[in-house]
C-alpha cells in the first residue's frame, strides 16, 4: 500500500498532539502508523469541532475528560469470535497437541480488546480440555473495551457469525452452550473466565509481566510502525518458553523483524511461529 502523504504542517501538529498526550497522560501512540492514525485524529477534530490538530490539543491539555473519548478514536476495536477461523482451526489441530505436553499453561492474549479472542480460545480450550491448567492473561490498553472483555456480553446480532466461525474452526460444542440471551445480549458464561486475569498493559510502554506458552496478538501490529512493532515482537519473545507458540494475524508477520530469527515458522499460512532457543536480537545487542 502506499503511504498517504499529508501537508507538513498537519504531520508536525500530530507530532506534537502525540507528544502531548505522552506527557500528559502516559500514553505512547508515537511509534504507530501514521496514514491511519492521521485519519483517525482528522476524524476526532470533527467529532470534538477543532479545527486541527493544535487545536485538539490544546483542548486535550486543559479538558482531561475528553481523553477517554479520544481513546475511542485512538483505539479499533474491531473484532469478531474466532475472526479467521483457519486460525483457530490450526491452534486446535496442530499447537494444542503441543500445548498437551505441559502440565500448567499460561496464555496471553495481547490486545484483546471487547475479549472476543479470548472467549474463543476459552471455549477451545474448554473443548480440547486444557482449561483446568490454563491462566489467561488479557490485556490492552483500553480500559473501556477491557471492562466490556470482563463483562462477556456481546451484541445477538454478532452470534450467527460467532457460531458459523466457531463451527469452521472446528469446534464441537454448539456455541449456544456458552451464552444465554439476557439483557438484549449473549451473556457469555462467566465460567469461562474463571481462569482470566484482565489487566492494562501498553506493548509500546509496558515490560514483559508473565511467562507465557502461548502469545496471540492478532490485528494489534497492523497499527504500528515497524519500530514499534520489532519492541512488541520483542516482548513476545521474552515471555514465551522456549517451544512456546506465538499467533499474529493474517495481515502481520515477523519476517522483517530484528527478532525473526529467535522465532520459526510453524503454520506460516496462519501466521503461527514457535519460539526457538537463539537469543533474541535485542538480548544479542545488549
Ligand atoms: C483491532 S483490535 C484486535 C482485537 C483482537 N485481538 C482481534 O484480532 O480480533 C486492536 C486492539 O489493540 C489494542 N491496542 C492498541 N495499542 C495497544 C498497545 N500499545 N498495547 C496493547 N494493546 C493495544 C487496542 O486497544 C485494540 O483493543
């Protein structure tokens, strides 16, 4: 794709309207990708009636109250259960064999947003018997969508895709087992994330917190730029075991990543790598 180009004023602004939210409110969306990230602040200007950038921030600056409404523009939050089933298909046939051989598990799941990904490996995981010894670890750095991951109720609307995705990915309960319709929604049941710690954590900011057998951070380093998204990548590789899996989504891939090489293709059709024992390039550099 090529990238936009926009008027020098308007990127310098950004900059700035970035650098500000940094300082201000410890939240670093400096290192993401730019042609999308421009959009979406043009988008917040309207919505908030600024005339730019500098504007927008010096609103930001003065009304903190905004800034949980901005992170609606600054976060996507896009999602669907078992997005890209082929995905979840292969994790079911071809990692959890792997996953078996541990005893205990711990899964993180890296920009998890309204927890859809995550109620779809529940699921699995209750449906291939690995719950019992499985911890899962949700983070983001929305706390909106986090509370909305917590609270497990998604939209009736959303369930005929959720099941038709969960069935081509093999799944062999009925996803109806998992939900009752209450409130206008499907309340997912809350068994499902007896096992689920679901907290903040910033890939661009954040240290490593857990060690981990299985990292899936799908559509979240799309919205990076390639600096940010190597320090991500980086970070996986420090929290899984060696053999651990890492899971990224159809649009991402470590290929021309510094830390490509402490990692080996597993599926690479489904964007699955296995953490292998060289060391990783930042380790290395040090
Ligand atoms: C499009 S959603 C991905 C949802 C889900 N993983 C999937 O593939 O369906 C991207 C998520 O990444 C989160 N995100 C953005 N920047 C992040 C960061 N620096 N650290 C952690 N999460 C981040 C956003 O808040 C959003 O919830």
């Amino acid at each position: 794709m090529i990238d936009e180009v926009f008027p020098a004023h308007e990127e310098i602004e950004l900059d700035l309207l970035l650098e500000a939210i940094w300082r201000h409110y410890q939240y670093d969306f400096r290192g993401y990708s730019r042609g999308s990230l421009h959009r979406r602040m043009e988008r917040a200007c309207h919505r908030f009636g600024c005339e730019g950038f500098s504007h927008l921030q010096h609103r930001l600056l003065r009304e903190p109250a905004m800034f949980a409404e901005l992170m609606g523009f600054l976060t996507i939050q896009v999602s669907e259960m078992f997005r890209d089933p082929a995905y979840f298909r292969a994790l079911r046939e071809k990692v959890v064999p792997h996953l078996r051989t541990w005893p205990s598990l711990k899964v993180w799941i890296a920009g998890c947003a309204n927890g859809e990904e995550f109620y779809s490996l529940a699921i699995l995981f209750r449906e291939e018997g690995l719950e019992d010894r499985t911890i899962f670890y949700c983070t983001d750095i929305s706390p909106a969508a986090l509370a909305k991951a917590e609270a497990g109720i998604f939209d009736l609307a959303r369930i005929p895709q959720f099941t038709e995705n969960h069935r081509l990915s093999g799944g062999h309960s009925s996803l109806s087992d998992y939900y009752t319709a209450a409130y206008g929604g499907a309340v997912f049941d809350k068994s499902l994330r007896a096992r689920a710690v679901f907290a903040e954590h910033s890939l661009a900011t954040d240290q490593v917190f857990a060690e981990a057998h299985l990292v899936s951070s799908r559509n979240v380093l799309i919205y990076f730029d390639r600096g940010l998204q190597d320090r991500a990548l980086g970070l996986f590789g420090e929290s899984l075991v060696r053999g651990g899996f890492l899971g990224l989504g159809a649009r991402e891939t470590l290929r021309f990543s510094r830390h490509a090489g402490a990692f080996a293709d597993f599926d690479a059709g489904e964007r699955i790598y296995r953490r292998n024992t060289v060391a990783l390039q930042a380790i290395a550099d040090a």
